[in-house]
C-alpha cells in the first residue's frame, strides 16, 4: 500500500514547505513509516486512555477487577492443581508461584483477544477518518498495563508475606514485560486483521487462549518438560515470558536461557510478518470492515 | 503547479459486489484456494479470461475520474446518491485507496465524513472534545488552546463535565460540531454534515464555515442542501455514476442539475394501486426550467385507470423535508368530472397561480381515489422537488431562518 508522503524537494524551493503527499493505488510491498506512527503519538495516547477510562465504567467493583480476576484463578488453581494435584512449584510456595505467572498470562489474554477485536470494535473510526490503523491494535494492547500494574501491588504483599526478597535480576523484569506485550501485539496484528475480513476469527479466540493457556506452564512448571525438549517448548514465546518472571521477581535458580532465545526469535517472526499482513490488509479495511 | 492544491488523474475506484467477496467465512476461502487452480485451468482451456471471470460481479464507483482544485478554493460536489461522492471524498481523505490513477494532495487534510466520530457516550464532554479532536487529528495543546471556543460555541458550558450519554441529541450534535468546525487543516474535506441540528445551528455553522473559507482553506463539501453550496463554494462539480459531468461555476452548475434532477424526479417508473396504475408525477414550473417561490406550478398525476371509476378525485399533500404536512389540495373541493372506464388513460392535476413555498426540499403525497366507492388508496412513493433560492422580498436570498412558506406580502408604514 502506497501513501508515502514525500516532501517535494523540487517544489519546496520555489514555494513553501507544504508537505505534498501522493495517493496511489496500493502495491504489493509497504513499509511501515515509523515516522507517521511517530506523529500521532497523541492519537495513540487518547485512544489508550479512553479505553482505559471505558473499562470499568458503571461497574460497582470498579478497577478491583483487575484484582479479583488473578486472584480468584490463583485461588482455584493452588487448590486444585498444587494442593490436590500435587504438581510441583520448583520450591516456590505454589501460590505466589502460579500468581506470578497470572500476572504476565492475563495481561497477556486480555491484550491478545482486545487487539483482535479492536479494529472490527473501532469500525466507525476506521471508515471515517484517517490514521495509521497500527494505532489500534496498540493502543488496545497498551490499555492492559494498567491491570497488570493494579494486580501487580497484590503481588508485591505476597511477596512480602512469603518473605521473598528480590534479587538483582528484577532489573531484567521489564524486558520480560516487554516481550509478553510485544507477542500479543504480533498475534494481535495478525487476528486483527484476519478479524476484518473472517469474523471467524472472534470464536477461535476463546478456544485460542485456553488452549494457550494449557500449553504454557502457568500452572505448573517448566522443569517438568523434560531438558531436551524445553528450547523447543520456547517455541511459545509465553512460557519464556512466565519462566523470565519467576526467575526475575521470585528468584528461581536458573535463568530461562535458550527457551528464551527460541521465544524472542520466534516472537520477531511473528511481529515481522504480522506488520507485513497488517500493512498489506490495511488499505481494504475500510471497505470490508 | 504551487497553487494547486488537489491533482487528481485518471482516479477510479472498484468495488466488489455481492456478499460473498465481501465477508466470506473462512472455510469458504480456504475451498475457493484449494478450488482455484482448476478453475483457472478451467477457464484457461475455454479461453477466458481471469478479468473477465472477474469483472462480472464488480462495479466502478468512480471511474476514470481527472480534475484540479486550486489552493484556497471552496469546491462544492454535488450528485444523486450512489453517484460516487463520498468514495472520492474517502479516498481524498486516505481512508480507503483507490483502484486506479493517482491523486497529489498538497498540504495537510481533515476530513469531516460524520460529526462526532469516535465520540464515547461514558465520557464527559470535556474528555470526548480531546478524544474527538485528536482523531480529527488536532494536537492536544491546539485542542486546550481552542477548548472554550469549542465549548462556548455548542453553549453546553453547564454540561462540560456530564457524560455524553446524558445529552439530549442536540446538544450531542452542536457539541461534535463545536470540534469540527475548530479543525484547521489546508485542505478541509466535508461530507454532508450540514444536514444536522436545528436550523439556528445550521446557519451557525455555515457562517462559521464561511469563515473558514475565507481563510484561504481549501474546502471540499458534499452536499445535497443546495443553498449551502450557492452560499459557500466558489466552483462545484456534478458527479452521476463515478463521472463529471459538469463542472464549473457554483450557480450554473447548481442549475443546471437542478433543472436535470426536476426532470428526472417526474419521470418515475410506475405504480400501482388497486385501480389505478400511475404513469408518472410531474411538477413543473410555466415560468422557467425549475421551481422558484412565487412561480405558477403545474401538479399533474397521469394514471391509467384499472377498473371503472364513477367519480375520479385526487389528493395532493405537500410535506417538507420533515415530513410535515404544510398544505394539502383536495380536487372535490375544486370541481367533479365524469367517469373513468377500465383501461382508460387519464390526467388529474392542480394549476397553481403562485407556489408560497420558500426554496428548499419538498414531498409530495399523493392519493387517488373514487368518490363514488369511498376508496382512497395512497401512492406509496413519495415524489421529492426542489424549491431552488429565489431572490423575494427585494431581492435579498432567504435562508431556513424564514420558515418554510413564502408570504406575499406589502411593507406599510404610518407616522
């Protein structure tokens, strides 16, 4: 698709700077101007704040959802799968073992299928004005941070409670936050899109994530996959992000190495060619949306 | 070329129709692949080919479409409904790409495709003015430092801080407005937003408008409200189906498809009633080729009658644009006629010595009837016709402001 704004530089000298764009129809190869993303940082900013001032609106419990959600699967699971089940938690008491890795997980779930959704839920913007249509996938990812940073003060009490003290390699916390983001974003690019045109894609997304949800050791930990098969088990790039924040914030010995190295190497895959399918797709929305 | 604001070439812009290309669930595309390849084959040993396969089920909603607007120009475009307006207005505003040619755009655009777009009814005026305006495409300093302009033009100071939901519909309307008009792009693109609010705000925002204009902005305004577009646009251009058809001067270019569009509205295909089988309606003017306030109109129905019909009467209603009924003509009160055998063709109509309606749109509901049998049996089609602006009371054009009917009246004065 190829509405590139050029600045004429050959006009530019003998007039002003009005910037001169050219509206053709769309090519097979796009790229992405980073600059244009750039310029309406602000757009992105108001829509990230209005879905986040939307979210709990004339609910009683208001922002406590965003507790009360990992709590109550925190509860559920430590009774069912660590006490009943019996399965093991690498020495972490099971409970703040599976709400650490919750945490990243519903973040991860609600900007997965709210990235999917968004464009179809923003239809009327996307046949009425223009903007680069990547600002709303991202903005419905971004949105989730404020969860996460609510549920997260109720991980710092059982932190606390636990006496788990933190070592240096929270630092690296953030870094694992970012790749969580950064995969439901590429997932997200790719439904979205996918979304406008199959609606299909809305009722695979429930089954998706509990699918996901299964497949990445929330519940249980990694170290029961047996060595020689967990870089392959990286292939999901969630359960580096899960095993990275329990390794960051609760001190597990060993660092998820090359299972990390797989997931950021597969979750560059999916954001590259997410981007490409979203750029390419981008100039149809509006009229099959 | 530097004083060219909008250069557009050869633009054309097709459209698939039919359902299926458009939605499709997925298992359908997934057996269209897998079926595609033999359909190709197919087709290639027959000798077609894949265009054609194509073009069967599309259609150009503009097609080969070349013009220029100068920088600082008030362009006015106007057409019938599916004329192809608001795809070139979408594709100057790069929400949807074009199929063909190319368009150069120098300077920054705003479009104004709906008024109030992305407005989120839980959010309180005050933080749906930021939203709006920065999906409008305003920075957020540009949006503070126009904020009490915007609120005092929509007078909703004492709601700023209520939910839009909470709003009546006019205050909505006048608020989403109050942003729009604030908008201060190079080059504005408008789609028919002026059909919305009381007339007050409308001839608010058309002053406003006004304003724009003259602020050398390049404005693009559809519109089928044809008094906005005499009083705002310098040039305008005719569009029927994806072509320019005329383009030129905004008052010629308006009456001429003015004149062309009468001609049309009475040329209806038929209907059918129970006994009558309506040919066609036709209002038209003795004084000129279109319908000025004060001219003497003719209003004929020509039907041919299905059965025998004793006592043939007629009733004509006129309606504005709302809908309301502003007057109504009954042919019993006027005179009888004698009876209608079946098959028969026939013509009841009004001649009207001077039309007291001011310029605008108007309806006309018609029902036939026989007398006789006490039937009366509505034409339901309404049959739309155009007051155009004509220079009354001293010349001076009337707006909305006066209300509908046309009053023949005398100044007095006594000292």
């Amino acid at each position: 698709m190829e509405t590139e704004l050029i600045i004429n530089s050959q006009e530019a000298v003998v007039s002003d700077d009005t910037p001169s764009l050219t509206i053709r129809p769309p090519g097979n190869w796009t790229s992405i101007s980073l600059n244009e993303l750039w310029d309406y940082r602000e757009l992105l900013y108001f829509l990230t704040w209005r879905d986040i001032k939307v979210r709990y609106k004339q609910t009683v419990l208001g922002a406590a959802w965003a507790i009360i959600q990992p709590f109550f699967m925190m509860i559920v699971f430590s009774l069912f799968i660590g006490h009943l089940g019996g399965i093991p938690s690498d020495g972490i008491p099971y409970p703040i073992f599976v709400y650490c890795a919750l945490l990243p997980w519903q973040l991860f779930a609600h900007a997965l299928s709210e990235s999917s959704n968004s464009l179809v839920a923003n239809e009327r913007l996307i046949t009425k004005v223009y903007f680069p249509r990547l600002i709303v996938p991202i903005s419905a990812v971004l949105s989730g941070l404020v969860d996460f940073a609510i549920a997260f003060i109720i991980l710092l009490g059982m932190m606390s409670y636990y006496r788990i003290i933190p070592k240096l390699a929270i630092l690296t916390l953030p870094l694992f936050l970012l790749l969580a983001i950064i995969t439901a974003l590429s997932v997200g690019l790719w439904l979205s899109a996918l979304n406008v045109k199959y609606r299909d894609v809305r009722y695979t997304l429930g089954f998706l994530t509990q699918f996901w949800l299964f497949a990445t050791p929330v519940a249980y930990p990694s170290s029961i996959i047996p060595e020689s098969w967990r870089a392959l088990y990286g292939l999901n790039p969630m359960a580096g992000v899960v095993e990275g924040f329990r390794w960051a914030l609760l001190g597990k010995s060993e660092p998820p190495g090359a299972m990390l190295a797989v997931s950021v190497f597969v979750v560059l895959l999916l954001l590259f060619g997410g981007l490409h399918y979203f750029r390419r797709m981008e100039q149809t929305f509006a009229d099959i949306v | 070329m530097s004083n060219i604001a909008i250069r557009c070439e050869g633009l054309g812009k097709q459209y698939c129709i039919g359902g299926r290309e458009r939605y499709g669930a997925l298992r359908e595309t997934i057996t269209d692949t897998v079926k595609a390849p033999f359909r190709r084959l197919r087709s290639t040993l027959r000798g077609a080919s894949r265009a054609q396969e194509k073009g069967s089920n599309t259609f150009w909603a503009l097609k080969d479409l070349s013009f220029e607007i100068k920088r600082g120009e008030v362009v006015g475009i106007i057409g019938r409904n599916g004329a192809g307006k608001s795809t070139l207005l979408k594709i100057l505003s790069r929400i949807t790409a074009p199929t063909a040619g190319e368009v150069v755009i120098r300077g920054r655009v705003g479009s104004l495709l709906e008024v109030g777009t992305g407005f989120h009814p839980e959010l309180t005026g005050r933080e749906n003015i930021y939203l709006n305006g920065a999906i409008l495409g305003m920075k957020k300093a540009e949006i503070t430092r126009k904020f009490d302009e915007i609120v005092a033009f929509a007078g909703i100071e004492k709601f700023i801080d209520t939910p839009v939901k909470r709003y009546s519909s006019g205050m909505y309307v006048r608020l989403a407005f109050g942003v729009a008009v604030h908008l201060e792009p190079d080059i504005l693109v408008i789609d028919e937003v002026l059909a919305v609010g009381d007339a007050e705000f409308q001839r608010k925002c058309l002053y406003k408008m006004q304003e724009i204009g003259k602020a050398s902005r390049t404005i693009i305004l559809v519109s089928h409200n044809m008094a906005a577009v005499r009083s705002i646009c310098d040039t305008a251009f005719v569009l029927d189906k994806g072509k320019i058809i005329s383009h030129g001067e905004t008052n010629s270019v308006v009456d001429s498809y003015l004149a062309e569009q009468l001609y049309t509205n009475t040329q209806h295909a038929k209907v059918e009633t129970e006994s009558f089988s309506v040919d066609n309606v036709k209002i038209y003017s003795l004084n000129s080729s279109v319908i000025r306030t004060f001219d003497s109109v003719n209003v004929q129905v020509n039907f041919t009658a299905k059965t025998y019909i004793a006592d043939p009467g007629l009733y004509i209603g006129f309606l504005n644009s709302d809908g309301q009924r502003l007057a109504g003509l009954d042919f019993k009160d006027f005179r009888t006629v004698p009876p209608i055998p079946a098959g028969q063709k026939g013509s009841l109509g009004f001649s009207i010595s001077s039309l007291p309606l001011l310029h605008g749109s108007y309806q006309l509901e018609i029902h036939l009837k026989d007398m006789a049998e006490h039937k009366f049996e509505f034409i339901n089609q309404p049959f739309g016709f155009e007051v155009i602006e004509t220079p009354i009371y001293g010349g001076r054009k009337l707006d909305r402001w006066f209300g509908s009917i046309a009053i023949n009246a005398q100044a007095i004065a006594e000292y």
